[in-house]
C-alpha cells in the first residue's frame, strides 16, 4: 500500500445541459423534477503517487456534479463519473473525496464520498448522492463545486 495525493479542482456551475445529438445526456441530476438544479463538469481528478509530481496512480475523469434543491432546508449533491484504473495502480477506497459547495471563496457545506477500489485495467462508471442540510437561499447562492484536496491510497 502507498500513500498518494490529489490536487484541489473546480468548476462552476450552470443550467443543466439541454438533449443534444451526438452528446450524452447529462446524467446529474438524475431526476431533475424534484427541484431546481445546476450542473458543472470537471475533466479529471487523479491521485499520484507519494514524491511524484506527474505519476498519476489512478483517478477519475467526465465527472460531472449537480447541486438540486429539494425543499427550503435540503439540497442534494450528486457525481457520476468514470475511473480510470489505467494508470500506475489500483485506487483503494478508504480516504474519501471531499466535494465543497462554494458560494464564492466561502464553503458553505461539503460532501465525503468514499468511492469504491478503482480496479486496474477498468474504466467503471461510479456514482455518488447525498442530501445536505442546506438552506434554499445558501444552495442558490453556490456558484461552484471543488473537489478538495486529498490523501489517498494506492496499491501496485
């Protein structure tokens, strides 16, 4: 087991993605008549490998996040992406990601998700929701999503 890193990344936020040929659909929010939403996607998100700067050990790319307003005191915050498990090494579960919902530079709320082992050799899709206890008027002022920083563990 080695330890490995991540780097801090973001994105804002916007309408939902309209229907479009020859692009898939958005796939957060996965039911968007239960609230106002807004989506953003992020590229990628890779760990690498402790003393590494450029040796990415496993990750996750085509993520995208929602934010969804369900009631005056509830938000959902949903990810769905791919892991790439063809890298260095295989990503184990245990350090979760942290997601910040960002009203500006301020986090008003954030989410651990403990995403499952990123086998080698498979690009899974994984996804991930959860309700945070959000004010309506806070969950409307987030402009953005990061994907904060974090730890991680990788095994060869």
């Amino acid at each position: 087991m080695t330890p490995c890193y991540s780097y801090r990344q973001f994105c804002s936020l916007g309408p939902v993605p309209p229907r479009t040929v020859g692009r898939p659909d958005a796939q957060v929010p996965k039911d968007a008549k239960l609230g106002p939403a807004r989506h953003g996607k992020i590229g990628s998100f890779y760990f690498y490998a402790e003393g590494s700067k450029d040796d990415p050990a496993f990750g996750f790319f085509d993520i995208e996040l929602s934010i969804q307003t369900l009631s005056e005191a509830t938000c959902r915050v949903e990810l769905y992406c791919v892991a790439d498990g063809y890298q260095t090494s295989r990503g184990l579960s245990g350090h979760p990601l942290t997601i910040a919902l960002m009203a500006g530079e301020t986090v008003v709320a954030t989410a651990n998700w403990g995403y499952h082992d990123v086998l080698c050799g498979h690009a899974d899709p994984m996804s991930f929701s959860t309700d945070v206890v959000l004010a309506a008027a806070t969950a409307a002022a987030v402009d953005r999503i990061a994907l904060l920083a974090v730890e991680g563990r990788c095994a060869p």
